[in-house]
C-alpha cells in the first residue's frame, strides 16, 4: 500500500463482496418467492436493506453515537417507505411470518459467508495493530 485510504485490493474486495450479496439476494428472492412481482421487490429491498445494516455493523471498529443513529434512522427510513411508495409494497404481506423466515433466510445466505470469510482471514492474518496490541498485552502479563 502506498499510504492511500482506499487501496485497488480493498475496492475490488469490496466490489466482489457487493455482487455475491446482489447475486444471491436477487437469485434467492426469485427462487423462494411466488410469480408475485410485488413480493420480489419487497424481500429484495428489505433483503439488501437487512444485509447492508448488518455489513456496516460488522465492519465498525469503533462506534460513535451518529453511527448508531444513521442505523436506526435508516430503518426508520425504511419503514415509512412502506407507507410512501405503497405501489412498490404488498404492506400485509410484508407482515407476516413466511415474508420474514424468507427475508431472514435471504439475509443470512448473503451475510455469512462474507463474515466468516473476514473472521477466518482475520485469524489466519491479522492486521498489523491487533499484532501490535497482542504483544503489548503479552508484555504487560510478563
């Protein structure tokens, strides 16, 4: 790396998490949802909502309190676009339990891989201040 905050590796990284979530989330939705064309649209909004709000949350480090409220505005956000865009949202669909074990379903398909690929590859090659950190705890415990 050359001291630049967004290196080639980390945007393709980034590029290629986006189209395995995009592709499984659009894949699952079509495969696990009816010809209903309202519904595919909602798992997929709400779907790609879900998996963008749980990425986020895995990727902080360190929270700050407008990081939290940017999370909860955008579910906030969310839910009232069920009320303003109604053409875009079958809402008594959307509140039933075979519309959320799909979404949940959807969501977690697309989500864990990408967390586990992180964790393992975060064990395997941990970044140079979690070395820096563990050696200083080590010398601390001596």
């Amino acid at each position: 790396q050359k001291g630049r905050r967004l290196c080639t590796r980390t945007f393709l990284t980034w590029v290629f998490k986006s189209i395995y979530q995009g592709g499984i989330i659009m894949m699952l939705a079509i495969l696990m949802f009816d010809d209903s064309f309202l519904h595919i649209i909602s798992i997929t909004f709400t779907a790609l909502i879900l998996t963008e709000l749980l990425m986020v949350a895995f990727e902080v480090q360190k929270w700050h309190w407008m990081m939290g409220a940017a999370q909860v505005l955008s579910v906030i956000f969310y839910i009232s676009s069920f009320y303003l865009l109604p053409t875009y949202f079958d809402v008594v669909f959307i509140f039933t339990a075979e519309f959320w074990w799909r979404v949940i379903t959807i969501t977690l398909i697309s989500c864990l891989p990408v967390t586990i690929g992180k964790y393992v590859q975060r064990q395997l090659s941990p970044p140079v201040y979690v070395k820096v950190g563990r050696d200083v705890e080590e010398e601390d415990i001596a």
